[in-house]
C-alpha cells in the first residue's frame, strides 16, 4: 500500500499544501527584495531566512514543522552548508504584492483549515522569516559601515505581512 503524503494528514489538498510549503521562501526572497542592497547583503538575508526556515523544524507546531521539512528537503540545508541562489525579481514591487496576496491567501486558508494556535504558530513563523531577513544586513551606509538595520521599504513589506496576516 502506497505512503499517504503528510499534507493528506494535515488535512490539505496538493495545490493547498503547494502554497503553504513555497510561502515560506517567497516571504524570504520578498523580504530581501524589498530594498536592493548588493550581493554580500543579499546572500546573508538568505543565509538569515533559510535559517528561520530551517529552524521550524523545530517548533511544537506540527503545521510548521512538516512545511519546514519539506522546504528545507526542497531547497538546502543550512547547517550542512547549502545556500539559496539569489535571486533578484525583475520588478520587485509586483513580486511583493504577489507575496502579500499569497499570505492572504494563506491566512485564509489556514483560518478554515486548522485551529487558531496552529495558524497563529505558521503566521508567527513567516513574520519571524521576514524579521531575520529585514535585520540580517545594514541597508545604506559605506563599505558596508553604518546605514539603517532596517530600511524603509523592508520595514515596510515586514508591517505589511504582519497586516495581511492578522486580519
């Protein structure tokens, strides 16, 4: 007899479960591209976010930690050293609302799907994601000395999630 696939036990459908598992990274690659800042600070917000992701793992959710497994066997493990490839949309602010009507989407989703402490858990999660991005490099300054921890534009994609998310 076949192996049920977990999302099945999660109670979600493929293309449901599709969303959940690529919000994660999305939310990362939003965040990063929220304010164009250079390769060096680029790669280390994704070294930042791949490692909030893998470190759902972890949590007591068990939503959060299936998504998490099953990104991290999709796109790399941080603590055996494995990257993202960065990546640069081509018109960034599109690329932002996208992401921001995915996790509507998703909030949705999950407000119909599963109890409040495991939505509330995979909600805390992306914002958490967005948040280590968003500090994971000064934006501005010289040689990589001064600058603003957290622009205004991340500041602003990182409020805007926490919005679309907790409505």
């Amino acid at each position: 007899m076949a192996e049920r696939p977990a999302f099945t036990d999660l109670g979600f459908t493929d293309d449901e479960w599709g969303l959940l598992v690529g919000l994660p990274q999305a939310v990362l690659t939003a965040a990063s591209a929220a304010e164009s800042d250079g390769g060096r600070r680029t790669r280390a917000e994704n070294a930042a976010g791949l490692e909030a992701i893998a470190a759902g793992r972890e949590a007591s959710s068990p939503l959060v930690s299936a998504v998490a497994q099953e990104l991290v066997s999709r796109v790399g493990d941080p603590e055996v050293g494995e990257e993202l490839p960065v990546i640069e949309p081509d018109d960034p602010k599109a690329m932002i609302s996208d992401v921001l009507g995915r996790a509507r989407t998703a909030s949705i989703l999950l407000g119909n799907r599963v109890d409040e402490g495991e939505a509330g858990a995979y909600k805390h999660w992306l914002i958490g994601i967005a948040e280590q991005v968003v500090t994971a490099a000064p934006s501005g300054g010289l040689l990589g000395l001064g600058g603003d921890v957290v622009s205004e534009s991340e500041r602003r994609f990182r409020d805007e999630l926490s919005h679309v998310l907790n409505d």
